[in-house]
C-alpha cells in the first residue's frame, strides 16, 4: 500500500494497520530497497486510528517535477551503462559501477538532493546515501543485487554502503570511503584525484567492520570471501612482508612509469612490520631509483597509510 501510494505521489495514503512504528519501519526499509523513490524525503505524517492510518509522505517534488528529473536521470544511466561490455562478468559490472561512481562524484556534504541518486547521477555531486543509492540503482539495471546498508562510522556518525552478490556470493562495497574526494576531506592530506581506494570493493565482514558499523534492525548477508579482494586480484596482496620483494615491486612500477605503488598486507601484525621500514627505508629508495633511472631533476613523493585495510600506497610526482 505504502509502495503503491508514493510512486503515485499521493497526498494520503491509507494502509490496514494502525501501528505507526511498523509503518515507520516499513517506510523506511521501502526507501532503502527502492532507490528510485527520489522524490521522498522519508519524513513521514501519520494519523493512525483503531484499523487503519493516513499517511502523508513529505515529497521533494510535484508529478511533473518527478517526470523532467526522471528524464534526466534516465539520460544519465543510458551514458554510464554505454561504457560496459553486454557480457562482462558480474565482478566486472560491479567494478565498472564502483569506478565509475567514484570517478563522476564528488563528496559535497552541500549538495543538493543529496540523499538520493538524482544527485549522484545527474548533479554528480552527493554523500554516502547518493553514492549508495545510486550504485543500488545501476547495478539493478545490470541484474546485480545490491543492498543499502545502513549503519555508522566513528567519528563519523550515520553512514551508507553496499552489499553486493557477485558469484552467488556477498561482498561489502563503499563507494564513498573509495572517493578521493572525501579521503581528501577525511585526511586533510592532498591525495592525487586519480586515486581510487579499491579495499573497499568486494571485500569482507572482517575488513569493513573495522570501521563500520552495522545497524542492528536487519539481518545483513555474511560477507567472508575473499576470492574477489582487487589486490589479490592485482597481485598487490602479501600474506608476509619480504623487503627484498616489496622493493624490487616498487622499482617495478617505477620502469613502468606508474604514478603509483600500492600494496595491502594480509593483517595488521604484517602490516605493522611493514610500515616503519617501507616509510623509511623502501620508499626513499624507490624514490632514488626513479631519479636514477630517468634522469630526473627532482622526485616529490606522498604516501597514504590506511591501518584500517592494512594498506600502503605511496604516488609519485616528478619533474624532468
């Protein structure tokens, strides 16, 4: 009753119960699985009797309003899904969303709209809800399941993420935490806008309850794979650190011409035997090489530490 009423936008709707907080519930688990409801605000009036409750959704726009934005989201979801393959691989369509997501927002706590997808799709500018949303929306187009995650960040507050199925199996996925953008504004640290945080596509209940956490009033699918982690993937993955081995990797990347090094460590025990001497010792010597090789006047470098996802990832800049 609820689902069919506010895809009409009507003023009132009238529903066969007179128990408020389930409406209120019910309301807003309608909005987390229907991303397409950008015009509900999810506040709601309700006037609720013996059988039965009027309820007055607080809507964005008008009928007509709904019609134009429709128009101007669909034009929107036709240019991002004309870049993927018709039949790429499910990890491929989510990793296509995730980047593109990442790569056509920005992180703007004053955007309008912003807790919906008209925002990320179409303004390109949005928060957690916006990126979560419409990552729900796009991938609902490409026949993937997703699932808006609610829950908190410390320090942080409210929070919004995902919950993809890839084959037959679940993995977390933060678009927002993966957004230079707002690592940008998180850090304070200036981090090249290229930079895309894969720890937070596919990963597991272990690595993003390090950080997140999830309400407790849904019972969410466990994510315990790793089969699709991008750094194993990208054989970027260590399970124990090796000096040698990690340097002669970075001096890699560096004859490669990468802007970039990147490596994530199998725990927090590995990573923190990493980080001292990677800070101190490797990079500066990778940083050496570089000059050596290329004949460069000068090398600036920046690294980013995450100990949340036991990664370390350090960006080159350079002048001939």
């Amino acid at each position: 009753e609820l689902w069919q009423g506010v895809r009409e936008n009507q003023e009132s709707i009238y529903v066969h119960t007179g128990n408020t907080d389930r409406i209120v519930k019910i309301y807003r688990f309608l909005l987390n699985d229907r991303p397409e409801l950008f015009w509900c605000t999810g506040e709601v009036h309700i006037y609720a009797y013996d059988t039965y409750s009027e309820v007055q959704p607080v809507y964005t726009y008008s009928e007509e309003e709904k019609l134009e934005k429709q128009a101007e989201i669909d034009a929107a979801v036709t240019q991002c899904l004309s870049g993927i393959y018709t039949d790429a691989s499910e990890y491929d369509r989510v990793k296509y969303i995730f980047e593109y997501l990442v790569n056509s927002i920005d992180y703007d706590m004053e955007a309008p709209d912003n807790q919906n997808i008209y925002s990320a799709l179409v303004l390109k500018r949005s928060v957690c809800a916006g990126y979560s949303r419409a990552a729900q929306y796009l991938l609902s187009k490409l026949g993937v399941e997703c699932i808006y995650v609610t829950g908190e960040v410390p320090e942080q507050g409210a929070h919004a993420w995902n919950i993809v199925k890839c084959n037959e199996k679940y993995y977390y996925m933060d678009v927002t935490f993966a957004d230079p953008v707002f690592l940008e504004a998180e850090s304070g640290k200036e981090i090249p806008p290229s930079t895309i945080q894969y720890g937070y596509l596919c990963c597991t209940d272990a690595e993003i309850l390090k950080n997140h956490t999830l309400d407790t009033d849904v019972s969410y699918p466990a994510c315990t794979s790793m089969d699709l982690n991008y750094y194993m993937l990208n054989d970027m993955y260590y399970e124990t650190y090796d000096s040698y081995t990690v340097l002669q990797k970075m001096n890699q990347c560096v004859y490669e011409g990468a802007e970039s090094f990147t490596c994530k460590f199998a725990g927090d025990e590995v990573y923190n035997q990493a980080h001292d001497d990677m800070i101190q010792n490797l990079i500066p010597q990778a940083a050496q090489n570089l000059v050596n090789y290329y004949g460069l006047s000068s090398v600036w470098y920046t690294y980013q530490e995450d100990p949340v996802l036991d990664v370390i990832t350090v960006y080159w800049q350079y002048e001939e």
